[in-house]
C-alpha cells in the first residue's frame, strides 16, 4: 500500500494544527525542504537543516519582520541584517543577562507573589488567567519602572497587539498597531524624562545605552518596549503554561521537581525542546541556498521549523517523550548563542540560534523557573483538575494549551 504524498493541504489541516508533530516526522524523512504551495513558503523541517539556516547571515535576511512585527511595532532589531542589527542588539542585550540584570530579581519574585497570593479560594485555579498570561507583563512593567497600577493597562496593550500579529487579519492588525502607538504616548514623556533625570529603570538604561557611538531613537525605543512587552511575554507566558501542562501529565517527574526545585530548570530545557510555545521563524533568501540537497531560490520566504527540528529522532532519541533527565539534551541555563552539541548534548532551538538568538532568553528561564518554585510552595498535591483539557492549539506560530485547570490544597 502506497504512502499518499505529502501535500499543502495537509499542513493546513485541523489534524496537523491540533498535533503536527506525525506530519513534521513524515516531512524529516520523506521532503526535509518542503514548499507549500498555500503561503508560498519553503519549510526546513531537520534539525541539521534549521541549525545551518539560523547560522547563515549571508544568504538569509530578516527583512520579513518589516512586514509582520514592523507593521505594529515599527522599526526594530529583528528587522536588521549584519552590523546594523549588530549594533543595536549591543545597546540593548547587556542589560538581559548576567549580572545586569541580576537586580530584577526582585521584580519576578514579588510579581510572582502578588499573583499567587490573589489565587481564588477554591480548590482549582485555572494558570494561564491567574498567572501565565500576568507574570511576564507585570515583571516588564516594573523593569521598566513604571507603576504597578499600570499593570493592567500594559496587559491590555500585550494581548491587543499579540492578536494584532495575525498574518491573514486586518482588522487585528489594525487594533494591534493602534494598541502600540497608544503605548508609544504613554511611554514618550517617561522617555524624554529619564534622558534628562535617568534612574535605576530599564527605560533610563536603554536611553543612554551605546554602541559604536549610536544611540536608539525615540521611535526605536518606542518600538523596542512594545517589541519586549509582546515577545518577552508570549514566550514566558505560554513556556509557563507549557511546562506545567507536561509536568501535569507526567505525575512521576512532577513529583521529582516539587521535591526538588532545581530540577525546574530541566523541565523548562525539556519542554522548550519538547513543547516549545514558538514553533519557528521566518527568514528571507537573498541568494540561493542548499538545504539536503534541495535548493531554495533568491528572494523566497523561508521557515525554520524549530519545534520539528527539536523533535528530529536522529538528534534525540524519543523525541516525543517528555523526559526532564535527558542524557542527549542541554540542560539548565543556555549559552550566549544557543550554540550547544557538546558530549553528546545539543542544545534545543526554541530560542533561535546565533546572532538572531533570542536576547531574553535568561529572563524567561528566570520568570519560569522563580514563579514555579513559588507555586510549588503555594499549592499542596497539584494535579490536573477533573475534566481538565489539555489540548495545545496553535495560532500565530505558537502552540499552547488554552486553559491549565489545578486542583490543590493549600499548605
């Protein structure tokens, strides 16, 4: 009996966007270059293919952002090539790692706190509308110095402007760019105040931030907080909710990471490799370029696939396992660059790779890995709620699930 072909159908399809993970194993074997004829996209779907293509900066662009991100934001870092993105991921990347960012610590704990304490009394709270969704945003707010009473307000903008990312939705799109310009009123005097009278705030740091004798413009900066609001959020938010989904379903590793909290940061590793909440990004061919022995023209849209490439069976031996104890896998804290594949380990790509790697990624690890061992302490035996769903639905390149319904005691 003869295998049907692979068609862009089926990549369309409500079987693939409720588990794509089949189809992208059929893709890695059978067509690893695919073009879907539908969106008019080529798809790298291997694990080798998508680490060559992150690292390639001279037949890929980036320009593509222009037209999806730049539409709401306006001009920002991932819309840059070569060393004009160079020089502004330099302004503003210090500031996300190592011991300058040390001081927001205490942001993602009291956030995290403040949450967890307004918990409703009754035995089942649903994570992603108590916490996921609040935690990233309230900790940016306060990083970037604003009042905690804008915290809600900030969160309307975060939801406004992810539904304005919709690639096919004008309508969205235009609630999402009005969503940032009412962000940008509202940030220009703060802005222009800490140029002037700069404090200990995010804001006063990326003001006087340089490199290469540049500064960010009004505009750029502007453009850089609703850039961070909304991709500092999405990823920690539905990574949050992710993890826990899995963790949930896999009682035995639960129970190792409530006994020891470390443990937490093998878990975000696994599920950003297992369940990673971004499912690839997009790149545009300025030459043409081979990929397993396939060759992608000039000027086509190209996307990597990361969330098959992590699930690649010649990289990771049972890639649809959810395993916090991964011998294959890089655990704990990634590097700089992404770029791992040492004894044996590699790294996964949720974050993307190389000079395009994903300036946040501490400050997500930190968000979930500090906000689980608080609820770990608030909630006694969590388990999933009767009749939980656990669905992951995709939307907008992402995948999560839409509810995660706890049941717990109190300590």
């Amino acid at each position: 009996m003869s295998v049907s072909a692979i068609t862009s159908e089926m990549l369309h399809s409500k079987e693939h966007l409720l588990d794509p993970y089949p189809l992208w194993e059929r893709m890695r074997h059978d067509e690893p270059v695919f073009f879907d004829e539908i969106t008019k996209t080529w798809v790298l779907t291997r694990y080798t293919d998508c680490v060559e293509a992150f690292a390639n900066y001279e037949d890929f662009s980036n320009r593509l952002y222009r037209d999806t991100l730049g539409v709401v934001f306006g001009p920002t870092m991932l819309d840059k090539d070569g060393s004009e993105h160079v020089t502004h991921r330099k302004i503003v990347a210090p500031e996300f790692v190592g011991k300058r960012f040390e001081p927001y610590y205490k942001a993602i704990d009291r956030n995290a706190l403040d949450l967890i304490r307004k918990f409703p009394e009754g035995p089942v709270v649903d994570l992603v509308d108590a916490f996921t969704t609040r935690l990233p945003v309230n900790v940016i707010v306060d990083m970037l110095g604003m009042d905690q009473s804008d915290h809600d307000r900030f969160h309307e903008w975060y939801t406004t402007m992810m539904a304005g990312l919709a690639r096919f939705s004008s309508e969205k799109q235009k609630l999402g760019v009005l969503a940032h310009e009412q962000l940008a009123e509202y940030v220009e005097p703060i802005i222009e105040d800490r140029r002037s009278c700069p404090m200990e705030d995010l804001i006063s740091k990326i003001v006087h931030a340089e490199a290469s004798g540049q500064r960010l413009t009004l505009t750029e900066i502007q453009a850089f907080i609703s850039l961070l609001l909304v991709a500092g959020g999405e990823t920690t938010d539905k990574g949050i909710a992710n993890m826990w989904t899995q963790l949930l379903l896999h009682p035995e590793q639960l129970d190792a990471v409530l006994e020891d909290h470390e443990l937490f940061d093998c878990a975000f590793s696994e599920m950003m490799r297992h369940s990673p909440p971004v499912l690839g990004q997009l790149r545009y061919s300025v030459n043409d370029v081979t990929f397993s022995g396939v060759t992608i023209p000039a000027n086509q849209t190209v996307y990597i696939q990361l969330a098959s490439a992590n699930n690649d069976e010649t990289i990771f031996k049972d890639p649809r396992d959810f395993n916090i104890g991964r011998d294959d896998l890089h655990l704990y804290k990634e590097r700089k660059s992404g770029h791992h594949g040492t004894e044996g380990r590699y790294g996964h790509l949720g974050f993307g790779l190389g000079k395009h790697f994903c300036l946040g990624y501490e400050m997500a690890r930190l968000e979930a890995v500090i906000g689980s061992s608080h609820l770990s302490n608030f909630m006694k035996n969590p388990r999933l709620a009767a009749g939980a769903d656990t669905t992951f639905i995709t939307k907008n390149a992402t995948r999560s699930p839409l509810k995660v319904l706890i049941e717990y005691e109190r300590p």
